[in-house]
C-alpha cells in the first residue's frame, strides 16, 4: 500500500514547549518510534496513519470528552456471516458482538429463513442487510459480493459454523489503539478471517496483483510492518 507521512501539527494532544512538541498526551510518540519518528517544522513525523489526530477544531470552546473520544477511535467492524441454517448459532454470534459496528451482513442460500433472519435483526438496531446468493459460489465469491455494503474500518467474514473468537473486540482495540500495532489481515483454519476495508479495496482496484485467492494477493502488496498479518491463533490467543 501507498507509503504516508503524517505528523502531529496543530494535534490537541502534542505537548508543545517553548514552540516545540516534546511528546503526546496520549503517550504514542513512543510507541510510533518502532515505525521510524522524525521531526519537521518542530512536529513529530512518521509514516503511519493516527486515528486520534484531532486539530482545534474538534473542541471549539469546550474541554474534551475523553469517553466520547475514545469511543469514536475505536475500531468499526462490519460483520460477515455465511448463515449455516442455525439461528440459535446466528443469534449467538450477534449477540456477542460489541463496540463500533458498521454492519451486519448475512449471506443466505435459502430463501425461506430470510424471515426469520429479518425478524431477529430487526430488534437488535443494527443496520443490517441480507444477501441472496446461490449454493455453489466460493466462499471468496461470497465476501466479494457481500462487501459492497461494507463500512470503511475493518471486516470479519465468518463461514458457516464458525463463531466469532472470545473477547475478539477487545483484543482488537487493544492491539489498534493501545499496542499501536497494524492489523491488515489474518484467517483461521476454517476459511473466517479479518481484513482491514482499505486494504481489501486497494487489493480489489489493483489489476497489477496476481492470485486467485486474498492471501494470493495480500503476499503482494508492500507492507512496512512484519507484524500487520498475525495467525488467528497468535491474535486471539486461540
């Protein structure tokens, strides 16, 4: 992917002394350090996107809620479920979902459980949609076409029978927002994986790449942190 410079100019969390920044307030300074930091124009520099870059005018006149504040970085997730025909598994998944969620998208082959699926979705406030496909498209096939109703974030795409991993949400926050740590994407032995949106998108727009599969393509794209695509196993601690 495209290689970035950002910097902490005019950010409301630089600590700023006699002119010059001398860290962060939230602490990640130090912890963008192993991404290479540089200085410019008295700002810390370095080649990785900060999700809680906040200029003035994110206060206007008001102290900051720093409850609000973390809530709106933590990390979205649209959610991808191939339905099994099991609605107890499938309300089991949803109702352990949590944190910021973009959507849920259920991929159905029946057309006789849309009802009940609706039903269900209906009474939990999500925004949900529930897509049609035939039985014999690939489970790739299934997520290209699902995820034109994605949300910009992160996507998790569960195959049929799988369930999502415990406390997956916090350990994603954890690794994003505390650990400072890229996550782009990583698959279990059961086809169900996690992809950073603009990732997927970037792979989907570039003719250049080769590969039938998403693994294929990923092992193509430049990446400048070794650490972005973790086994399941290591992630969640399976």
């Amino acid at each position: 992917m495209e290689d970035i410079e950002f910097n902490c100019s005019d950010c409301i969390f630089a600590s700023i002394k006699s002119g010059e920044q001398i860290g962060c307030t939230l602490n990640r300074i130090e912890k963008f350090s192993k991404y290479g930091v540089t200085r410019n124009n008295g700002r810390y520099q370095f080649n990785r996107y900060c999700n809680a870059y906040r200029p003035p005018e994110y206060l206007g006149d008001k102290s900051i809620n720093m409850d609000n504040f973390l809530n709106e970085i933590r990390p979205r997730i649209t959610y991808i479920i191939d339905f099994d025909y099991d609605l107890t598994l499938l309300q089991s998944n949803i109702e352990s979902i949590n944190g910021n969620v973009g959507a849920i998208i259920i991929i159905n082959d029946k057309v006789e459980y849309n009802e009940d699926i609706a039903l269900y979705l209906s009474k939990t406030g999500y925004k949900y949609y529930i897509v049609q496909m035939l039985l014999n498209l690939s489970e790739q096939d299934k997520f290209d076409n699902a995820f034109k109703h994605a949300k910009n974030g992160w996507a998790i795409f569960l195959t049929k029978g799988d369930k999502l991993p415990n406390n997956y949400y916090d350990i994603i926050d954890t690794k994003i927002n505390i650990d400072m740590t890229r996550l782009a994407f990583s698959k279990n032995d059961k086809g169900s994986f996690i992809i950073q949106s603009a990732l997927y998108s970037f792979i989907k727009r570039n003719e250049e790449l080769k590969g039938d599969t998403l693994e294929e393509k990923i092992g193509q794209v430049k990446k400048s942190d070794p650490d972005i695509l973790p086994q399941w196993g290591d992630l969640f601690n399976a």
